[in-house]
C-alpha cells in the first residue's frame, strides 16, 4: 500500500484517495471492502490533543461511507486522575438482520458480561465520562464486558428504518454472535432491562445468569396511568423533540434530574453532554415511543436462568414498584432494594459499591476466559456429535409460587429427582435443571423417549406438569459437559409445543425410535417455530 508523503490530519472536508495511508496512524483502505478508517492506538496517544478535536465530526462522517463487516478501532489507555485501573477498549462493528452497522465495544478480562442495549450511550464518549467511566472500570475488573450502542444511537448507525423492540433485541443477537459468546451473562439497565429479559427467553440455552437494575416489565403507556400522567407523557415526548441537543440550563437540568437527581453541577453537565452526543432528537423521540410502549409481563415467566434484579428506593425515572413486580414475576428472581434516588449509580455514592458487590456476589468471577468461536476454541475442547436431546418446562410454575412458594419449591425438589432418575435409569445425562427447565442428552432416541415417558408417568398426579420436547440432531458438546446448537433449540422449540403434560418430539425421534418404546406418534404436521429457518415435523407422543 503506497504511503503518503509527510504528516496529514484528516478533518472536515478533506479527502483522501482510496489506499492511501495517512502518516503513521490514519488508514484510509480499501482491501475488497469499503472504506474505513482506522486509527493506531500508539499514534492516537502521541498526538491525543490534537486528534480529540476532529475525531467525533469524522466519525460521524465515517460512520456514513463505511460499511466494513468487523471494523476494529483501539482506543488507547487514556491517563484519567479519577480512576486507578488501565484498561484497553476496542471498538468494533457487525451487522444486525437488516444490514444496520451496530458498534460494539470490549473491556476486561474474565467471564463474559454482556451489557443490553439501552438508548444515551456513546462508546467513545462514555470512555472518557465522569458518569460512565467507573462504570466500564468496575465491570472490567473482574469480566469481560462487552457493550453496545443501540440502533440509532452513538457509533451505531444512526438512519436507520426500524426503530422498534425486536430490532433492538436482534442488534443484541448480532453483537452476541459477532464477538462469539455461546454461553453469558446478561445485563439489562433501565430500558435494557426488558431487552435482555426478552433475549433471555428467546435464547435460554445462552443466557447464564441475568441481573436487571432500574429496570421494567411496562413502559409507561402501558401502566396504568391517570389521565394527567398521560397528559404528561405525551408533553416530555414533545420536549424531548424540541429541545434534545440544546445546552439550554433549564432543559439540561429537567431532563438530568430524572436520572441523577442528586448530581453535582460538573454530573449533571458531564450527563448532558453524553445526552447531546448520543443521538439525534428525532431519533430520541422515536426511541422513546418504542420504549414506552414495551410489554413483556407475559414473557417473565418463562425466564429459565438465576436472576438479579436491582432497584434504586427512589428511583425518580422508574419507581420502586416496577421493579417489585419485575421480581416478582422472574421466577426465583431476588430483588436487592439499594438506598439511592439516582437511576444512573454515581460512583462516590455508597449504592455503587453496594450494586458491584451484590453483582459479584452473584456472577461467578475468573473461571474461565471468554469463549470466541471460532479462533479461541483449542483441540478437544468440544466435540461434534449426534445426540437425543430433552427439554421440559413446567406449566403454570409462576402462578403456583404465587399461590404457595414452599409447596411449589417442595414440588419442584420432587420433580427434579424423578427426572434425574429417569435420565440416568435410560443412560442419559442431566445437562442443566435451571429454575423450572430441565436439559438432558441421550446417545439414543429411544433412551430419551423412555425417561420422558416414565416422567410423565410419575408426575402425572403431581402438582407441576411438565412439557416435554425431544429432538435427535447434532450437537457441539463441551469439555464442561455443556451443549449448543440446533438440536438444543429444536428441542426446546418442541417442548413449547407439547400440552401440559405430553410429549412432543421431532421427525428424527419418531423415526428412530418407530415401535420400540410402546408409544404412538401423532402426525402435528409441519410447525413454524421461531428462530428456525424452516418448519419442524412435530409429533406428539402417545402411551399404549
């Protein structure tokens, strides 16, 4: 690649040609994609008090013109008197469903820790904030954090057509997917909070752990508002539209306030100025009408993985009793009030340190490096296999813990020990029992079709009723006994479809299994699942 004569800054206005490398740090490059631009961590630091003047507005102009698929910028360890740990960010892009460029950034060292999407966010920004940087310190201290910006906001691309619930849900997928995580821990803050709520269902055999601070299972036109309170929405929606963007000391102390009410002046300002990079208004006013308008009360209970949930008691942007029901609803979920008015933790406030020591009391911590497919995967870490997989789910778990949370645990305990004498009576192996759910594999079908039957049998005149889904495809199997793949999913997609109860299991199962296990197989026809690509052959299982 030809090199440039002499020392050129990129700005406003000035071209490049296409392959051109500019001095020592900036690249302009082709390589059979579109352009991008690139600048080294190394010559960021040397020429830092220059390069931060036109970083952003070229930015904003690159972020239009590139469209590279895994596009890598390094921010340098920046010298910041405030905070006593050195940690390297590197920015990355992918795309999401429909093309949208979403950036994502990676810090720490540990377990994975992925942080949902949420609107006011910046990367590079929030890398040099008084409010979020002891954020992204804390967190990578001890994981791998993974952040990003939403659809519409920050490094993100910020025209784009769909602004909505599911695509904010499906830009989490696509950065889950880019950075390779098969298994982690999930995030969710404030509006994030449903965002992994919802993933965590769509994707159970991904989502380890989840912790939910500030967070809602309604948005605030699905409450149940006075008419006033409705009144007052609809006028922030307008404010928010006029004057987002504005350094206008009123408008920056209303909307602030929500989020910090206890800030300092420099706070509040530092939150401004984020709020002012972020986004643009229109974008904000669209943002904001999706978030509103979020429902997800039907889908918490059907969260598999332990959960946190956190709350500030005086919270002013989102009260208390919202993240009462929050808990209430996830089953087994624990809530832990903390004793603050602030919506966004302050790092001087006792309920920061307060909200990281219940987070590592809850995660776990330096077990492993964050798995990477493909690169990080060494030899015989996992294998490829061909297995029977079971899946059950028990119906109405929520309402019965409501009714009577010990006599639904004791059931619960009774349960788990019949499944795990079934499975192991027929040669499989329990992969995971995680709140209501159960996950086995089999080396056979007809071993997973048996432990099924003779559960159901034994809990028939039980208090739980399960749903039962089994599925004969490939999985990839872990050294840590583990498995993921389309069997997994499938199989968990036939459990949904099986009656409280039943059995229901896929072409394969049926297949092979035929006669051997004294059971009938009642055609269900082709069932369009989610997530899955083509339709599943279910059958639904029926004793002799």
């Amino acid at each position: 690649m030809d090199r440039a004569a002499g020392e050129v800054f990129v700005g406003l206005g000035l071209v490049a040609p296409v392959g051109a490398r500019v001095g020592d740090g900036v690249e302009i490059a082709d390589r059979d994609r579109d352009p991008e631009i690139v600048v080294a961590a190394a010559r960021f630091q040397q020429q830092h008090p220059r390069i931060r003047i036109l970083r952003q507005p070229v930015r904003e102009q690159a972020a239009g013109a590139a469209r590279a698929h895994d596009h890598i910028v390094e921010t340098a360890k920046l010298p910041h008197a405030r905070y006593s740990i050195s940690v390297n960010q590197q920015i990355r892009f992918c795309r999401s469903y429909d093309g949208a460029r979403i950036a994502y950034a990676i810090t720490g060292d540990g377990p994975p820790l992925v942080k949902a999407p949420h609107w006011l966010t910046h990367l590079e920004h929030e890398w040099e904030s008084l409010i979020w940087r002891p954020w992204i310190e804390a967190f990578s201290k001890d994981y791998t954090l993974v952040r990003m910006d939403q659809r519409g906001c920050g490094l993100s691309d910020r025209k784009t057509g769909e602004l909505s619930f599911d695509a904010f849900v499906r830009d989490l997928e696509a950065v889950a997917d880019a950075v390779g995580l098969e298994r982690f821990a999930l995030f969710g803050h404030s509006q994030g909070a449903p965002f992994a709520l919802e993933y965590a269902v769509r994707y159970p055999e991904r989502v380890t752990h989840l912790v939910l601070f500030g967070g809602y299972l309604r948005g605030l036109l699905k409450r149940r508002l006075p008419p006033e309170r409705v009144a007052e929405v609809q006028a922030l929606l307008k404010l928010i539209e006029v004057g987002w963007g504005r350094d206008d000391p009123s408008y920056r102390h209303m909307f602030s306030s929500q989020f910090i009410p206890d800030a300092t002046l420099e706070e509040m300002r530092a939150f401004s100025d984020l709020q002012r990079m972020s986004t643009s208004p229109e974008n904000a006013a669209r943002i904001v009408n999706a978030v509103f308008s979020i429902d997800v009360r039907d889908k918490a209970a059907r969260v598999r993985c332990p959960t946190l949930v956190l709350h500030a008691r005086g919270d002013v942007r989102v009260p208390l009793e919202e993240g009462r029901v929050m808990a209430s609803e996830i089953p087994g979920a624990r809530l832990v009030v903390l004793e603050t008015r602030n919506h966004v933790l302050l790092e001087r406030e006792l309920a920061f340190r307060q909200f990281f020591e219940e987070l590592r009391a809850f995660l776990p911590q330096r077990q492993a490096p964050a798995p990477a497919r493909p690169a990080a995967a060494q030899p015989g870490e996992f294998r490829q296999r061909l297995a029977a997989i079971l899946a059950a789910d028990a119906e109405g778990y929520s309402r019965l813990m409501a009714q009577d949370e010990r006599a639904t645990l004791a059931a619960l305990d009774a349960a788990r020990a019949v499944f795990r004498q079934q499975i192991e009576l027929n040669h499989g192996r329990v992969v995971d029992m995680a709140g209501d759910s159960v996950l086995a594999v089999f080396d056979t079908a007809s071993g997973a079709v048996t432990a099924a039957l003779g559960a159901q049998r034994l809990l028939e005149d039980g208090p739980l009723r399960f749903r039962i889904g089994v599925h004969l495809g490939d999985v990839i199997e872990k050294a840590d006994g583990t498995i993921y793949g389309d069997g997994v999913n499938i199989a968990a997609r036939l459990q949904a479809l099986a009656a409280a109860g039943g059995i229901t299991v896929s072409d394969a199962v049926r297949g092979s299994v035929k006669s051997r296990v004294g059971a009938s197989f009642d055609d269900q026809g082709e069932q369009q699942v989610k997530n899955m690509p083509e339709p599943i052959r279910a059958y639904r299982v029926r004793l002799n």
